[in-house]
C-alpha cells in the first residue's frame, strides 16, 4: 500500500479539512470580538474540488479524514459530503469535530451518512460561562446534541476542552467527573497561541502535568492503552465508563510523530499548524490541472512540512513567539481546529 514519508520520515496518513471558515459561536480564543469577514463564497472549495482533493491524497497514502470548520455543521449538505467520502477507496477513518450548536438535528443525518465517530468542542459545563466565552452560545443545544450523537450510535464521544487559567480552569475537575457518568472521553488540550492576542498569555496557559493533577484530586487515574489515539495519552478515573485524555502540543509536543495535513476552507495545503507556509491547491483545481498536477502539490506540501515548533513553556519563549508573531496569523477558525 502507497504510503508518503516526509523528509524527517514522519508517515504522512491524515488530512484535516476545513469546510467553512464561517461559525455560529464566536469563541473568545478562537476569533476577535468583533468577528471576522467571512471569504466569499467563490473562495471557498466546493464539495466536489474537496472530494477531488481527498481522492488524490488518499490514492497516495492519505487514510484519515476529519472534517472541521469554523463550524462544518453550518455548511449545507455537509451529509452529501459525508456519504462521498465514506467509502472513498484508501480511507479508512472519518471523523468530524463541532461545536455542537447544530448537532441535534444532523446527528442522525450524519450517522446514516456513514459518518461513525466525532469530537464536540465544549469547554465550560455552566450556562452562563459558556455563553460568555463563546459570545452568545446556548450550552443546552449542546447537551441535547451530545445526546442525539449518543443516541444516533456515534462513537466514541469526545468531547475537547481547552483549560485556560482564569476562565475556567476551575472546571477541570468538573470535566473529569463527567467521565464517571458518561462513556465520553473528556480530552484536556493545552492552550495554544492562535489568533487570540487579547486573550492568550503565558500566565493563561496550563500545562497537562498541571491539568493532570487537579484530575488526580478528583481521584485515582489509572492508563489506558488506547488504539489510534493520536496524540493524547488517556486514564481512566476508578469505575468510570469513560476516560480522560490529554494533549500537550505546546508543553511535551507531538511533531516527531505528526502524521497530519490541514486543508483550509480556501483551498491551500497547509503543512505545519505553526508555520505560515501554505501550498494553493484553488488555481489548479479550477484551472483545469490534471490529477498529476494535485498529486505533485500534495506531495510538495509534505516535502516542505516543517520538523515542528520549538516552543517551549518558559513564559519569556511563549512571549517572544507572541510578539514576532511566529505563530500563525490565521485565526484557528480559518485553519480548522
Ligand atoms: S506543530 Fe506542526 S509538526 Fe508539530 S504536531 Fe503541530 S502540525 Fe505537526
């Protein structure tokens, strides 16, 4: 079977894909208060220059999909891509991330759609809160669309939360229990400085050996060996049919092992979360380019793929990164979660 290596010998089997770059929440950390001007509609990849796309890369070596936004949900017929890739030869894996605003009503749709598994992003189990940090979200539409997923047979839940001090890092407790009640996996992920200028500090950031042990005051953790869990490394409190995982991309980094491609709303090929570099698949695609052509510009984007960051979690690191503004000028909802 084709598989691609970049030049560091990394295996490169995922492609992340932004449908939208428009969401229905405006998070705090993941765009400016006063939003963004969404692309034109003419700029943003059509179903089926993205099914193109992922035909291309799962022929040489691509396996995994995950379909991300801003929000893919507020995308029309996101089903109708679904049911495209589903059982698109190659790939083996298609997951979706949300942040659940819609989910009741497409959990089924998109169950029957072939989709099997998916991530909701929540990241405060308290009405108010939440509506603060996501500027005006309805917490309960998320619940009742965690609950539709549930009952729509998608598994495993995993529900991403993103611990920020003094936002609400006093929740991580809260989180955790969730996993004695649920068979969700409550993944913990550091805080990374993306688009978020007014909000991200190093003082704001937690490390998971920080978030780890405020879990542990909760109760014993014990490791779970878990297939295919990508980055995060997961523990189960005593008894509880769900787990707990956590992801450290800034303070124990993955890149050694990133498998990953990002394609943005927009057509571009983007190698490395934390580098600017984008390949522009939109020119060729709509200019008539065969597949070879794709083919060479996705193999392109890996040969150039960065080994990594080299951030560390000394506050005067992260500061510098922040104002050389190394870190990506994209905002996160225009890169996909
Ligand atoms: S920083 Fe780049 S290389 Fe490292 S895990 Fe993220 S995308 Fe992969």
């Amino acid at each position: 079977m084709t598989s691609l290596k970049d030049r560091y010998k990394r295996t490169i089997d995922y492609l992340r894909i932004s449908i939208t770059d428009r969401c229905n929440l405006r998070w705090v950390y993941c765009m400016p208060s006063d939003g963004l001007i969404p692309l034109e509609h003419k700029e943003i990849l059509r179903y089926e220059e993205i099914i193109r796309i992922v035909r291309i890369a799962a022929e040489i070596g691509v396996r995994r999909v995950r379909i991300t936004g801003g929000e893919p949900l507020v995308r029309r017929n996101v089903t109708h891509l679904i049911s495209s890739l589903r059982n698109m030869e190659g790939i083996k894996d298609l997951s979706l991330t949300t942040n659940g605003i819609l989910l009741s009503g497409l959990a089924k749709k998109l169950a029957e759609s072939g989709l099997k598994r998916i991530n909701i992003s929540l990241d405060s189990l308290r009405p108010d809160r939440f509506k603060e940090i996501t500027r005006g979200g309805d917490l309960n539409l998320v619940w009742k669309g965690i609950e539709a997923a549930e009952e729509a047979g998608l598994a495993p839940i995993k529900l991403n939360v993103v611990p920020i001090r003094g936002l609400n890092s006093d929740e991580i407790g809260d989180f955790a229990k969730l996993t004695l009640k649920y068979p969700y996996q409550i993944r913990f992920i550091e805080f990374m400085p993306f688009g978020t200028e007014g909000l991200w500090s190093p003082e704001r950031f937690i490390s998971v050996e920080e978030i780890k042990s405020i879990v542990e005051s909760v109760g014993t953790i014990t490791p779970v060996n878990v297939k295919r869990s990508g980055p995060a490394v997961y523990f189960r409190l005593d008894n509880a049919p769900g787990m707990i995982g956590f992801i450290s991309p800034i303070s124990n980094h993955f890149c050694k092992e990133c498998n990953r491609l990002r394609l943005t709303a927009d057509g571009k090929l983007r190698p490395c979360l934390f580098s600017e570099t984008e390949i522009d698949l939109k020119p060729s695609l709509r200019g008539g380019a065969p597949d070879d052509e794709i083919e060479r510009l996705i193999k392109l984007s890996i040969e150039v793929k960065p080994r990594g960051h080299n951030i560390g979690i000394r506050s005067s690191e992260l500061w510098s990164l922040m104002k050389n503004k190394e870190c990506s000028r994209r905002p996160m909802s225009r890169i996909g979660g």
